[in-house]
C-alpha cells in the first residue's frame, strides 16, 4: 500500500502577495500527515488561529510526490556512496 504523506508549514511571508518567508528558521512546522483529510485539518486550525495577521501563512506540501522509487537517484542522493 503506498502511504501518501503530507507536510503542514507555515510563518510570515515578506509580502503577502508573494511565498517568500521573512525568516526560514522561524517556519512554524506543524507535522506529517498520513493523508490529505488529517493534513487538511491540520492546516485549516494553524490558519484560523493566525487568521489576523496577513502576512502569516501555512502550506500543505505532498511529501509523496517528491519522491518516485522508480526514478533514478538524484546526485544528492549519490554524494554518500
């Protein structure tokens, strides 16, 4: 069965017209997800509790869509072997 995990992130953007985060260290990672729904969730709760301010905002990325088995290792991957 293949797992479909989802990432939940967040913080304060430079611009809210644009996704650039003012400050990387401060992301506000909420956790991973074993599907989408419980990501969802996740999600909708960080943003309402951030709701008021505008430049604040979260994210849901699909962590199985980074990574394809079938694929061939990419040269990061290589630089340990």
């Amino acid at each position: 069965m293949t797992q479909r995990l989802h990432l939940v992130f967040g913080g304060e953007l430079t611009d809210p017209g644009k996704n650039v985060f003012k400050n990387v260290d401060d992301l506000d990672i909420i956790g991973i997800f074993p599907d989408y729904r419980s990501a969802f969730d996740a999600w909708k709760s960080a943003a309402q509790r951030t709701v008021d301010n505008a430049h604040m905002r979260y994210f849901i990325a699909h962590l199985h869509r980074l990574r394809d088995e079938e694929a061939a290792a990419s040269p990061t991957e290589e630089l340990g072997n």
